[in-house]
C-alpha cells in the first residue's frame, strides 16, 4: 500500500535523481535495476530496503545530513501512522502534504480557530509568521509555500475543497482589522467558486468534534485517504481505515451543526462589516 511516508520517501528518490538530470531508465541501468521497479520506488508504490536506498544515493553522490534525512524516511513506510517530530522530517511532511493535495479530488479542512490554510490570504499568513516567530529569513519561502499550495483550488480540474470553520476564526484578530477585513471579503469570494463548499460553525452549535483541534482530510481517485494534524511540535499522518474512520464521522457531525451556504456567507459578510468599521 501506498503510504505517505512511502510516497515521501519516493520523492526524495526522484529529486536526487533528477537533481543530478538523469531520465529514470538511464539511471536504471546504472544501478542494475529494473525501470518498472525504480519507478515504482519512486511512487511510493514499492519501498526500497536500506541498503538500496543507500546504494541509490552513493551512485547520486547524495550525502551528509541529506544522506541521513533520506535514509530515516526508511523507517517505518508501512507503519499506520507517521509522527514527525523533527525539523527535517517535517519539512518532508509538507513536501509530501503538496503531492497529496495536488492529486487529491477533495480536501476537507475542519478548521475552528483560524481560516484554513486553502483560503488564507498573504497578509494573514505574514501576520501569523511574524506573531509566531517564524525567523524572517524563512517567512518569505513559507508564504510562496502556502500560497503556491491554493493553486489546486484554481485551474481546469479544481480539487473540491469542504471548508468547515469556526465563527471563532471570523472574528480573532489576525494582524490588525484591515488585514481581517481583507481575509473575509476574499473568503466571501471563495465561497461563490463551484469547487468550494464553505460552512461556518456558529458559536450557538455547543461542543462539536472540530474543537478538539485543526484537522485535514485528503481523498484522491487513486490513493488511499489521508488524515493530517499537525500542532507546533510535531505533525502527524494518519491513513488506515480505523483511522480515518472517526474524522469521517466527526465531518458528518459538523456538516449536520454547521450553518449552510447562505446563513453561513451571511455571517461572514456581518463580519467583514464589522472589522471594515473598525478601521
């Protein structure tokens, strides 16, 4: 099966390959392997040994702290889950969550304290990094990150995203209400695109399972579902059926409290008015 972790470990072998400009069958034959096998490693369809991802690399000339980075992606590609607790492997997590959301056919994002990822715009993001002592040096490269991510909302087959988000996320100050203005109104153009469906929880719902924190679930034609969480330490990709089981059932509880589409662009245009006033 393939796994996130595998499909990770499968891009970072098709990176160095193609760092080095060498087509898939050439390098093949120089490592004294099958082109259907290679590729297959490059998917994350099939998941090399150690020693084979070591031989891969030393014909690359792959080595030092990219060497080890590639290699721990070894561990564990079967495994139901994948915690990243490091740096590095976290940077892997994005990198993969990028393939995932480029191939996906509907993301839904339960989101109860900020606007999700999908729909923020470059003055919201900025003013989360900068509030969260992001190192100035790395704010640029995550704002082009992020924003380059949205381009699956747009194009000739869009991905269907299902956002669900608190009416906290409506009116927490986020940089300053110019900014916050600017993020409603550009959420109340999102929600008239066909390929969005945007659902606001309003605070009157009571308990519902999107409190419990940020989630994200990734389905695509041909892969198996993926759920990703993520918190300030580490993130997390969940892709077994008992897994993803109860955020699929914690989406139908939300869709079931969540206000629908025009009470739910009602709420949202209040607020813009709201923050628009307050300038």
């Amino acid at each position: 099966m393939r796994t996130p972790k595998s499909r990770a470990l499968g891009r970072a072998l098709r990176q160095a390959r193609e760092d080095n400009d060498l087509r898939l069958r050439d390098f093949a034959a120089k490592l004294g392997r099958d082109p259907g096998m290679l590729s297959r490693w490059e998917t994350g369809e099939r998941t090399p040994r150690p020693d084979q991802v070591a031989q891969i690399l030393a014909l690359l000339g792959v080595n030092g702290e990219r060497y080890e980075e590639i290699i721990r992606l070894t561990e564990g590609t079967r495994a139901s889950q994948w915690l990243a607790l490091t740096l590095p492997e976290q940077r892997e997590q994005l990198n993969t969550l990028v393939d995932l959301e480029q191939s996906a056919t509907t993301i839904t994002e339960a989101s109860p304290l900020l606007i999700p990822g999908l729909l923020q715009i470059t003055p919201y993001i900025r003013a989360i990094m900068t509030s969260g002592s992001v190192p100035p040096d790395e704010t640029a490269t995550r704002i082009a990150i992020r924003n380059g991510r949205k381009e699956v909302l747009k194009g000739h087959n869009p991905v269907r995203l299902v956002a669900l988000v608190g009416e906290a996320a409506l009116c927490q100050l986020i940089g300053s209400p110019e900014i916050m203005a600017e993020q409603l109104r550009y959420l109340l153009d999102a929600a008239s695109w066909p390929n969005v469906d945007l659902r606001v929880i309003p605070f009157s719902t009571g308990w519902h399972p999107g409190l419990e924190g940020l989630f994200q679930l990734i389905e695509s034609k041909n892969a198996t579902p993926v759920v990703q969480l993520e918190n300030r330490r580490s993130g997390l990709f969940l892709h077994e059926d008992d897994d993803i089981d109860p955020y699929r059932r914690a989406i139908e509880m939300m869709l079931r409290v969540a206000l629908n589409h025009i009470d739910s662009t009602d709420l949202i245009a209040r607020y813009a008015n709201r923050w628009e006033t307050a300038l």
